[in-house]
C-alpha cells in the first residue's frame, strides 16, 4: 500500500470522521461515510499532489456523502431504535470533559450553525474556505458564525446552571 496515502490517511481521519459525525450525529453513519471518503481518496490519490487540497478535497466528499446520505429513500423510511451511547461524541484526539460538553452542545445546535463553526474552530478554515466548501456566500458564513456563537453561547450558560 502507498506510504503517502497512509501517512495522509492517519493525518485527516480524525478530521473527517468529526465532520461527518458533526452532520449524522450517529457515530456508525459517521465511521461508513469516512470509511468511503477514504476508499475514493485512494482510487484517485495519484491525482493529488497537496496536502492541504486533499483535506479540502476529502471535507466536500464527506459533506456531499452525508447530504446523499440524508436523500437516500432507505434513511427516509427507516426508524432506527439507537443505544443512549450510539450518538455521544466519539473519543477523538482525547477530547477533555470540557470539551465534550461544548461538542455536545454543538451537535445539538442547528446543521447549519453546527456545520459553519466545526469547519472553523475545529479544522480551522478562513470564512472564504468555508464559502468555497459549503458553496455559500461569505457573508451568509460571518452570519452563521455569528448566530451560531450566540447561539451555543447560551446553550452553555444554560448547561451551566
């Protein structure tokens, strides 16, 4: 198997497996779509020659596999009867308590404010990165992020009370 390829696997799984988790919020949706970012990454990693363009790269599939994901008529159909545990955050990087309460909280935020401020503080794209992600406007991506700290801001004083 190509050195490269694995040496770029162990450096973004994590970040896609969080991306994917951040839009399915069910960890074994979330393991598949990583999974299959993965497998298409290497029938065409000889196409690449950056880092960083692949991790750009590999975040787009990931989002259009979650969307697909979202429209297939066999999630529309099915009711899933889920362990309490199935939708907690995956133990990714060693995530402090802290942490896992904020990423709680995220991930019961909106898709659309949760979306905008993984990419942002957690893979730490620049706005227009995101906008080219996402195929949104820069301006609606500020607002989101604006909304969306206001947003899990009180949803934390309210955890914390």
């Amino acid at each position: 198997m190509n050195t490269e390829f694995i040496k770029t696997y162990h450096l973004i799984k994590n970040d896609i497996l969080r991306l994917a988790f951040s839009y399915t919020r069910n960890i074994s949706d979330a393991e598949d779509i990583t999974q299959e970012v993965f497998t298409k990454l290497y029938e065409n990693f000889n196409d690449f020659e950056d880092i960083e363009y692949i991790k750009k790269w590999c975040i787009k599939v990931t989002i259009n596999k979650c969307k697909n994901l979202f429209l297939s008529s066999w999630n529309k159909k099915v009711s899933f009867f889920t362990d309490n545990n199935e939708n907690k955050i995956p133990d990714i990087d060693n995530i402090t308590k802290e942490n896992t309460e904020v990423l709680d909280t995220l991930l019961n935020m909106p898709k659309k404010y949760r979306i905008v401020l993984v990419l942002y503080y957690y893979e730490e794209y620049k706005i227009k990165e995101i906008s080219e992600i996402l195929k949104i406007s820069e301006s609606t991506i500020q607002t989101r992020l604006q909304r969306g700290r206001e947003q899990l801001k009180k949803l934390l004083m309210g955890v914390k009370k």
